[in-house]
C-alpha cells in the first residue's frame, strides 16, 4: 500500500510540473516551477530530469546570470507526440491534429448527417479520423497518442457513456463504451467529453481563461452549452452532468426541446429555436422534415440577414433571444461568481444583433456586487477551436499518466493502425 502511495503521488508531481511548463506560454524556470507548483527545489530537479530523460520537456536555454549559475529554461517538447480532437456538430466533422505543446498542425472538416444510429456515428467518426490522419504529416500519424471527441449532450467522461446526444437517432439508447469501442478501431486511447466542456479547455489553455481560477464558458449554436471551470480545474459534477445550462426549465410546459423536456432555455436560443420563431413569424418558409441538419444554419444566416435590413419581426427574434440568453447568463453569475465569462460558439456571428438585449438583461439579473465587476467575453469561433479543445484533453489526460509519457518514450509511437503503417512516408 505504501509503495502504491508513493508512486500516486509522484505521478502527481508528474502532472503538477509538467502543466505547469505546460500553461507557462514559454519558457519557464525550475524556481519558476518550484513557485507555480509549491514543489521543493530538489523535487522539481528530480521530476524535470526524468521528464526530459522521457523526451516530454527540453531545456531551451539559460537566463542570463545574476552573478552565479545561469538558471536553465525548459519548454514543453511539441513533436514528442501527437494528438487528435474531434468536433461532432449536427452537419460535420471537425478534426483538428496538435503536437503535444497544443499547436495545431493539420485540420479537416468533412459532412455528417446526423442523427444517426449509434453503430452508424461511430462508423463515420473512425473513417473521418482516417482521413485526417492519411493526409497529415507523417510524423504526426506515427506518434499519435490519444484521441479527444467532443459531442453534444449528455456525457459522462470518465463512464464512457453518452447518455444522450441530438447526433443520435431519437430512438437510440445510450451508448456505453463509446471511446472504448473507437480505441478498439484505432488503436489508440480515445476520450469522449461533452463539447463545451471541451471548449472550455481550450479557452483555459490557449484562450482569454487562461490563468482564471474561476470561469464560465457558454456556447451559442445548435444547443446552448456551459462549460465550467472551478478552481483551475474543468468541473463535470456527478456523473459528467453539471453545467446544463440550456436544459434549465425556464418556462414549464413551454417549447419542446431536443432533449424530450419542455421549457428549456435551448428551447428559446437556440438556433433552431430562432429559426422556429422565423418560420412562425412567415419570415422562412416552413420546415421540411427531411432537411439535412445545415438547412437550420442556413436559415438563421437568412434571418439574421433580414434582421440587418430593418425587417422590425426579425429584429425582435433576435432581441428576445438576447434577452433569455442575458438573463441566464446573468443568473450563471449570481451562483457560481466566475471571474470571466466567455460566450462563444456559432451563434457569436449574429451577436451584433443581440448585443444590446444581452447586456441590458444580463445586467439587470446580476445582483449588485457583481455589475461592472464581471464582464463578458466574445469569442467567435470556427469548429477547429473546439477541436482543439478535444486534442487538450487528450494532453491532460497525458500529462496526468506517467505511465503513457513511458510508453511514448520507449516506443516512440502508439499508434499501430494498418493504414497509418503501411504508409510509404510513414
């Protein structure tokens, strides 16, 4: 029990110094991780040593001397492995490939037609991957070390499980083992997270969150998404389902949402839920229910057109939509006291259009000690940000297991996919 202890905890440290070059966004010091990570000096030596040693950090050069040894610098070693990020939307695929410092070297977006059966979704998600991987670097496809899927809905990560998800059929049950059973197709680990949660990542790492102990990230798109992040760490509550913020009933027995319930907040700003209120309003034509899931962005790009123009029922869509959206995030606030708020997703691109209703209802929800205190954020942003909220997954999942930074060193590779071998350049 004791020598089991013993090797938890220095796999902690492990962890603890590795992020911690890791979110230095340079160069950083040994005293410098000592400071960061309150670490002993001679801890931090030791853990440094076998961390470059293993190929995961590289001293980079020295600072310049303040009368006695030149302090060394050490960086994060980016080609020591490779990493890939999944975004499932409702209409694509989006794969983003980094290098084990997060940068992103290789991206692709291919068509999905979701919803799909569970079988079908895994399917399309293992050839995407495919064909990501067979066009990218060579060196990238020889060491790719995990993958990280971000989805919508209802996941729990660290089950394995989607417990419900609008890119599957509305008949399908949940899926267990649904990184299990692509890691059996690809041969290498995969990690399922909910695609906001996946986000928020991003945002702690390589975005505005960056250094914030406390921060709420709410996306805007198909659905309305929260990811949070609670003292420094990404907060998934019980089983993977904290931070619905667009299934919060806000009016009972109001729209249908996707999810089965009734009244959500998605259910009121959402695209497709915009787009409803267009259709109603006789500003689009009516649904077909045969439309492949991009008719609905198409028509809100459409709306928010008219919108623009001066169409005065389009600009009230938006505004109402501004309007719940604020209030909510204002209430956000009010529970959690986050030091930033980040809206982000594809919904940002009408936010012109909604900006004043926000502010002006985020505002007045907010209690006193709050206003002016917490600002909000606005990250418009393609698919590939929250693919590469995906691939940091995977890196965090790396960093915390000394015994997968190991097995890279000694093997130089994880992946043992045919296609990706038998590559001539491979």
């Amino acid at each position: 029990m004791a020598r089991l202890q013993a090797r938890l905890i220095s796999q902690l440290h492990l962890y603890q110094v590795l992020h911690a070059v890791r979110l230095a966004r340079g160069p950083i010091s040994r005293a410098e991780i000592c400071l960061s990570t309150g670490l002993s000096q001679a801890a931090v030596s030791g853990l440094t040593r076998r961390l470059i040693e293993d190929g995961a950090l590289v001293e980079v050069g020295a600072r310049p001397s303040a009368g006695g040894r030149r302090e060394r610098e050490l960086a994060i070693n980016a080609d020591f492995a490779w990493v890939l990020g999944v975004k499932a939307a409702m209409h694509q695929l989006t794969m983003a490939l980094a290098d084990f410092a997060g940068g992103v070297r290789h991206t692709l977006t291919l068509p999905l037609q979701a919803p799909l059966a569970p079988a079908a979704l895994i399917t399309e998600i293992a050839g995407a991957i495919d064909r990501c991987l067979n066009g990218a670097p060579a060196p990238a496809a020889g060491r790719l070390a995990g993958v990280g899927l971000a989805l919508p809905g209802f996941v729990d990560s660290l089950a394995d499980v989607l417990l419900w998800s609008p890119v599957l059929d509305a008949g399908s049950p949940r899926v267990e083992g649904l990184g299990r059973s692509l890691s059996e197709l690809l041969k290498v680990p995969v990690f399922i997270e909910n695609d906001a949660n996946m986000l928020a990542l991003a945002q702690q790492w390589f975005g505005p969150a960056a250094g914030v102990g406390n921060a709420a990230l709410v996306t805007l798109e198909h659905g309305v998404g929260l990811g949070l992040i609670i003292n420094g760490e990404l907060y998934r509550g019980h089983a993977g389902l904290a931070s619905e913020l667009g299934h919060l009933q806000v009016v009972p027995g109001g729209q249908p949402c996707r999810c089965g319930k009734s009244g959500c907040l998605e259910a009121y700003v959402a695209h497709y839920a915009v787009v409803r209120e267009g259709r109603v309003a006789g500003l689009l034509p009516p649904a077909d229910g045969r439309a492949p899931a991009d008719d609905t962005e198409q028509a809100y790009r459409t709306l928010a057109a008219q919108a623009r123009e001066g169409n005065p029922q389009a600009v009230r869509i938006f505004e109402r939509q501004g309007r719940w959206l604020g209030q909510w995030i204002g209430n956000v606030v009010n529970l959690l006291s986050p030091q930033a708020v980040i809206l982000g997703g594809g919904g940002t691109s009408a936010y012109d259009l909604y900006q004043g209703a926000l502010h002006e209802a985020m505002q007045d929800a907010m209690a006193l000690p709050h206003r002016g205190r917490v600002r909000l954020t606005v990250m418009p942003q393609g698919d590939e940000v929250w693919a590469q909220g995906a691939a940091s997954l995977v890196l965090q999942r790396l960093d915390e297991s000394a015994e997968t930074l190991a097995s890279v060193s000694r093997h130089g590779l994880l992946s043992d996919t045919p296609s990706h071998r038998e590559r001539p350049d491979a």
